[in-house]
C-alpha cells in the first residue's frame, strides 16, 4: 500500500534511524530492546503481504480505501 504523505522506508534505513535517534527521539532502553526483536520484526514483515499489519483492527481501515 503507498503512503499518501510520504514513501515507505526500506526496513534497514528504518533501523538505522532508530538508532541514530537512541537518545533523543528515543530511549536508549527501548532502542536496545527494539534490536534484541529486530529479527524477529523482519521476519514477520517479509512474511506479509504488503496489505497487513501486525497492528490489530487497523487491517480494515487500511484496505478501505485505494490510494
């Protein structure tokens, strides 16, 4: 699904954002535990369709509407 405002992120320059804002946009806590489960996030976002989402009740409001 294309995003309205802006294009998708490849998973990796998602990650290297996160962790280059470790700090200041976000906790270094969460940042440690965001890479402790990064492989299992990847996994499970190549496992997709592209059309889902691991966020429950939002795969309905996301397929809604063609954009």
């Amino acid at each position: 699904m294309q995003r309205v405002y802006k294009p998708k992120w490849d998973p990796e320059k998602a990650r290297q954002y996160i962790n280059e804002e470790s700090g200041r946009s976000f906790d270094p806590a969460v940042v440690d535990a965001f890479e402790k489960v990064y492989g299992d996030i990847l996994k499970t976002h190549l496992a997709g369709d592209g059309k889902t989402t691991i966020i429950p009740g939002i795969t309905k409001e996301m397929n809604r509407h063609d954009y």
